[in-house]
C-alpha cells in the first residue's frame, strides 16, 4: 500500500487531528470521516471532524455523527482529507488545513492534484473505507462494532451495494471481516443506500421525466432546478441517485444530471460506462472523480450549458 508506513507514522506523531470530508459528502466521504475518527480517538488523539456542507439525513444515524463540526478555526498538529481529489473540494474545512504543516491525504480517485505532504492513495480500491481499514489495523485499533458500522456504509454507498466494476475480491474480504462485528446488514443497507425520502422520490421523478436523449440514446441528461426543491420542500441531497438511474437505462453510456446551485452556478454529476472517461471533462472545469463517476461546477447559462453537452456528446 502505497504510503500506508508514513500515514501511521503522521498520526503516532501526532497529539490532535483534524479530518475533513469534502463539501457535498456521499457515504463514502462520511463513512470513512467517522470510522477513522473513532479509531483514533480510541488511541487518545484530540480528533475534531470535519463536513463543511454537514451530514445528510440518511448517515445522522451512524455512530459518532453528532460529533462532527462544519469548520475548525484552530490549528492542529496533523489534518487528515478522505476521499478528497483536490483542495478544493474540501471547501471551508481548508482553513483548518491551511494552519498545519502535515496534511495527509487518504484517496482513490483517479484524477487528482496532491495538496499533501503525505499521502495514502491507492487508485484501484472500491472505496476510501477500504483505505482507513488497513491503516487502523496497521495502527492496531479494535474495529468495535460502531467503527465496522460506518466502515461499512463506505463500501455500500461507493459500490452502489457491490454492483459497480470498482468492487475487488479485497472488498469482500475486508467486509466479511465487518461483517463479524456484529453488523446489522440488512437495515444498514436500508438505512444508507436504499431507502428514499418522499421528497426524494418525487425530486427523481421530476429528474427523469425530463431526461432527454441524443447520439441515438447514448448520452442522457437532465436538469433539476431550485424552483423544483423549493416546491417540494426537498434538499441536494435527494436526486444523489439520479445520475445512476439515468446511466442504468439501457443503451445509455453518458449519464447527466445538472443541478442549480445558484444564479450563476450548475453542478454537474456524471455517469458513464464501458470504460468511457467522464473526469477528463470533469477536470476540464476544475472537478474531477473517476473515469465512470466525475463532478465539477459550470456557470448557469444556456450557452454554458450547449457547451458542456457538446463536450460531453464528443465522448460517444
């Protein structure tokens, strides 16, 4: 593992720790902020974590979720980002970050810029959860039954529940072992993954009655607009899934889903399949991701928008 050593040894050098998420957190992001900040505050460390955007509904039921801040104003002796491709993404929790010599990152994505001085990365794990499980057994901590919990939603949330081409014998081999803690798959999976809000389901519904389709059906988006939320009192939140409900209709191989953020701002989530590369473009506008799963921001107009779509069209 690359840079496993030197993460273990930031930390035992270490007296108080920041760890960070990024901004907009999926279960990956949040799973992996808690676990490892359990862990090391299992082995005495002063741990503050970090969401600048806060916890979704869906996750406030994990273990140690209500002891995450949005910001830290205070400079520590180690600051930790999970699952962050960039500085960016960190958003507001920079700050902290910024105050510290060492910064550790502990990623998988395929397309990043280090903004670290350490780094665990390992580009072919299923999810960062995989990653902080070996450097707390590398550090010998006691995976309790709360820490295996959100180790766990990790997993779930970045593998779309083990349907994804991302997932390795390694995955099942460090679930299993989670699974022996005592885990109640059933209703986390529920709970983490496949249970929606009301307001979910019909935000989607919006999504994918205005998907449109070009390139013979190849490349599909949609829009979601404030207006939509507002009217049904629904959050960011609710249409995560969406990009994937539109990359799973068949023939699809360029899934989008574009997001009002504000005025001047669309979100942009995207999808693809059969090894086509969706975070060149990503990148392109200061975001990043995977090849088949990638996110960035462009400015909130029609000409904007034909040009993304056009970018996106030349993929297929």
């Amino acid at each position: 593992m690359d840079g496993l050593e030197a993460a273990k040894k930031s930390i035992v050098n270490s007296r108080s720790i920041a760890i960070s998420g990024h901004i907009n957190p999926d279960g990956d992001s949040i799973g992996s902020l808690l676990s490892l900040g359990l862990g090391l505050g299992a082995l005495g460390k002063k741990v503050y974590m970090i969401s600048p955007d806060g916890v979704p509904d869906r996750y406030r039921s994990l273990p140690g979720a209500g002891m995450i801040i949005r910001r830290l104003n205070k400079p520590v002796d180690l600051a930790i980002a999970v699952d962050c491709s960039n500085k960016e993404i960190l958003g507001s929790a920079y700050e902290a970050f910024s105050k510290t010599a060492n910064i550790l990152e502990i990623d998988h994505h395929d397309f990043r810029r280090p903004f670290g001085n350490i780094r665990m990365i390992d580009k072919k794990a299923a999810a960062v959860g995989e990653l902080v499980y070996l450097l707390l057994n590398k550090l010998n901590i006691n995976f309790t039954r709360q820490i295996a919990q959100n180790l766990m939603t990790s997993i779930i949330v970045e593998t779309n529940s083990f349907g994804l081409p991302n997932v390795r014998p390694f995955t099942f081999e460090v679930c299993t072992k989670l699974m022996n803690k005592g885990i109640n798959f059933y209703k986390l999976v529920d709970t983490v993954f496949w249970s929606k809000r009301r307001e979910s389901a019909i935000l989607s519904g919006i999504c994918l009655e205005r998907c449109k389709f070009t390139k013979g059906g190849r490349l599909a988006w949609s829009i979601i607009r404030k207006k939509d939320f507002r009217k049904v009192g629904g959050k960011d939140e609710d249409v995560d899934s969406v990009p994937d409900s539109i990359r799973a209709i068949r023939n699809v191989r360029v899934a989008l889903l574009l997001r009002e953020k504000s005025a001047k701002t669309l979100r942009v989530s995207l999808r693809s399949k059969e090894g086509i590369n969706v975070a060149g473009i990503a990148e392109h506008y200061g975001g990043g991701g995977h090849f088949d799963v990638a996110g960035c921001s462009i400015p909130n107009n029609v000409k904007s928008v034909r040009r993304f779509l056009k970018q996106a069209a030349e993929l297929v």
